[in-house]
C-alpha cells in the first residue's frame, strides 16, 4: 500500500511539474542561474560547444533539457516512465535507467547534470560516482541540491527527498567519488527569508498545502522568477554564504 501511495505522489508530482516548469518563477530563476554556470564551464571547458555531449541525470519532465541543448548535445536519463513520456512528447531524447547504475560506457559525455537529483537518492555517493565514470576525463559536473536540514518543508516531503545539505556536506561526498571542485556557492539567497518564514509558520500552525508549487500566479511568476534569475549576475563573481539551494561545478580529473 506504501509503494502504491509513494508512485500516486511520483506521478502526480510529474503532471504538475510538466505543467508548470515553464512559468513557475523556482524553474524559470533556477534555469537562468543554471544557463549562466553552464556558459562559464563552456568557456572554461576544452571541448568545443557543438560536439559536446551532455547528460542531464534525473532529466525529469524535460525543463532542463531543452535549456542544455543550447550547449551541445543533450540527453537525459530517468527512472520513471512517467517522466520520460513527458520528455518524448516534447521530442527529447531520453533513456530509462538508475543514478546509482547509468546506462551509459565508461567517458561517454563531456558535461554531466544533476539538478535537484542526489538530494533523491538513497545512496548519493553511488550515483555520483556513476557521474564521475560517465563523464570524460577533464570533463565538468553541474550540481544543484537543496540547502539545509532545518529548511525542510511540503516540498522535500512530496518530492521525495532523503536529505537538505549544507555547502560542506554535499562538497564532501564529491570530492570521496573522485571529483575535483571547482565552484561551491550557495543560491537563491533572494528568498531565503520568505521561504525560512513560510516552512516554519507551516511547522507551527500544522497547516500544509498539498503541494508548495501550487501556487501559480502569471503575475507574481514573471516578477518573481526575473529577481530569482537576476541572481545569476551576483553570482558570476561571489558566492553566497547562505541560501535556499547549493549550486557546485566540479571536474573529473
């Protein structure tokens, strides 16, 4: 009964982020923020943009995707078949397969993403360490986790997640699975406040929406999402010492 209950969450949260991943100012500001990371890694990268080949792990409803095909190459892996038929319909190429055990030849791709990924599995060392086999030598990783324990709210609840991190902890488990970091930095410090504020209001009344991402006011989207993106501009010359999510680059040396 718990495993059905667990895939009825799964696949309603698909449908919702297939709906709103678009619009929604979280993904519309974390895309900025990711776009401008991956341009710094292109420039800083020795392979040339239009043969790079880049895997997104946990590629989702297909967001992400789309973004990074505007850097070489893109495909993306997904446990759940839910989320690979989002990502077809939209003609992406996609393979069904674990983080923990990637379908893929040993140095098969230039750049690898997990975006909001290991904070999902159970073992998060063992699916970065996939990470670093797929990945070429000298290539680049792009992470994106949620930020601290005490942070945790609905969200990480419908999502599934097995852990919020601090800076330190999710540096660690790189650098044990073979990476060199090059960039650590937490993000989205523009929210910071509000979201501290709304989770504990939730903690102390025990009032709690079926989903944070509920809320979906064009308006509000377009303002929101432009101040969460703007962070990328900050961000290309400091890094912030607190935030709502971690954002690190790292190298497979």
């Amino acid at each position: 009964m718990q495993a059905q209950l667990s895939k009825e969450m799964q696949q309603h949260t698909y449908a919702i982020m297939n709906r709103i991943e678009d619009s929604h100012w979280w993904y519309v500001g974390r895309r900025a923020i990711l776009e401008s990371f991956l341009e710094q890694i292109v420039q800083n990268s020795k392979f040339k943009i239009q043969n790079s080949k880049i895997l997104d792990v946990g590629c989702g409803t297909g967001g992400n995707l789309e973004m990074l095909d505007k850097f070489g190459a893109a495909e993306g892996v997904d446990v759940s078949d839910d989320a690979l038929e989002f990502c077809k319909s939209k003609g992406l190429t996609v393979h069904k397969g674990l983080a923990e055990s990637l379908p893929f030849e040993d140095e098969s791709f230039d750049v690898v993403t997990a975006l909001d990924v290991v904070e999902h599995l159970d073992d998060d060392i063992a699916g970065l360490k996939e990470m670093h086999r797929v990945l070429k030598t000298g290539g680049k990783t792009l992470i994106f986790v949620p930020a601290f324990m005490w942070l945790w709210g609905v969200q990480d609840d419908v999502s599934n997640h097995r852990i919020r991190y601090t800076k330190k902890q999710i540096v660690e488990r790189l650098e044990k699975s073979g990476f060199a970091i090059e960039r650590a930095t937490y993000a989205n410090i523009t929210f910071f406040a509000p979201i501290l504020g709304g989770r504990t209001l939730m903690k102390l009344t025990g009032i709690k929406p079926e989903s944070e991402n509920i809320v979906n006011v064009s308006a509000l989207n377009g303002i929101f999402g432009k101040l969460f993106g703007a962070e990328r501009f900050w961000l290309k010359n400091f890094n912030f010492p607190f935030g709502v999510s971690i954002v690190i680059v790292a190298e497979k040396v």
